[in-house]
C-alpha cells in the first residue's frame, strides 16, 4: 500500500480520485483479421502513460473549513517500478506490503495545487500529456479568478486550456531550451 505524504495539523484528505490512459489492453485490438486493423502513426505504451490524481483536502479554520484540490501526476512505469522493488521478497501470512510516501513518491510524482483549474472532467490525459481547463470567473462550485492571471501574472486573456507533456524527450528538450536562454527553470 503506498502513503501519501503526511498532512499538517487541522489539515485532512477527503478524497482521492484517479485515471490514466491508454489502459493496458488484452490481445491486440482489432484483431489483425480486422479490416480496421493497422498501426496508428504514433500510439503511448500504456506504461508510459501518466496517471492522474486529484487529491481533495480539508483545511479547518477557526472560521470553519476551506477545501481545496492538488494533481499528483506519475508515470505508470515508475508506480509499477516501485511496486515490483517492493514486492520482490514478499513475506507471506504479512497482509500488506506499506510503502512509506518517502521511498516513492518524491522522485516518481510531480504535484500542482488544482484548485483553479476544473478536476471535474473524467478524462484529461492521454499517454503522456495532461489538459488543464481554467475554472470559468463564475464557476458553479467555486467562485475562483482567472488561473492563468493568478498564478502567473497574465492578463485575462490566455487561452482556457494548457497541455502539460510529461514525455522525457520533451522535458529535455525544454530543459535544453531553458539553459540556453539563461533560464534557471528546468520544468515545464
């Protein structure tokens, strides 16, 4: 079982909700007797997808409670590398395996406060890149401001959607980029 990261006082998880696609598959699909069988341009190995998490947690305050989300994006190839580290010599009659959040999680996750952005739609990544949607000013749930503005310093006018690409090749290639500009920034 992996833990999270221990939360400070008056500070509570409520919910955790996840997916990642592609999934893995059974067979090959369609079957190659399938007149629509053939390889895609380009297809994500289930393994390389990202999974998505968003993490709801409970603030209390002495005015009551505030809520607020975060994403915890991971490569299903880690999680699955974490797991069979940890899993090689189980002890049998021990029931579960417990992986403290320090021995997987600081070097396999990036986290991000989502509490600007809509967690509302089911699916928001695909392989290896995630969309976020800006909240509407006026959102139903929350009457949140502009992520883009807020977060960033820019104005009201930036698109409603950003693609973060967790894809290795394009991370270096940023990083890349980033140091030839003079930027000290490595992520994207």
């Amino acid at each position: 079982m992996l833990t999270l990261p221990t939360l400070s006082d008056n500070h509570f998880y409520l919910s955790l909700t996840c997916r990642g696609e592609p999934n893995p598959t059974g067979p090959e699909w369609p079957p190659p007797t399938s007149p629509r069988h053939g390889q895609p341009p380009f297809r994500t190995h289930s393994s390389d997808a990202i999974i998505n998490l968003h993490i709801r947690t409970l603030t209390l305050t002495p005015q009551g409670f505030n809520t607020n989300v975060f994403s915890m994006y991971i490569a299903r190839g880690a999680l699955l590398a974490v797991c069979r580290r940890h899993m090689a010599d189980p002890v049998i009659g021990s029931g579960y395996v417990y992986i403290a959040w320090d021995q997987w999680g600081p070097m396999a996750t990036r986290w991000m406060d989502s509490s600007k952005i809509q967690t509302r739609w089911i699916t928001t990544s695909a392989g290896t890149r995630c969309v976020l949607y800006r909240k509407p000013e006026h959102d139903d749930e929350d009457d949140e401001v502009d992520m883009d503005a807020e977060l960033h310093g820019e104005d009201e006018h930036v698109p409603p959607l950003r693609v973060l690409d967790f894809n290795s090749f394009a991370v270096r290639k940023f990083a890349g980029r980033a140091g030839k500009e003079g930027d000290d920034s490595t992520s994207p």
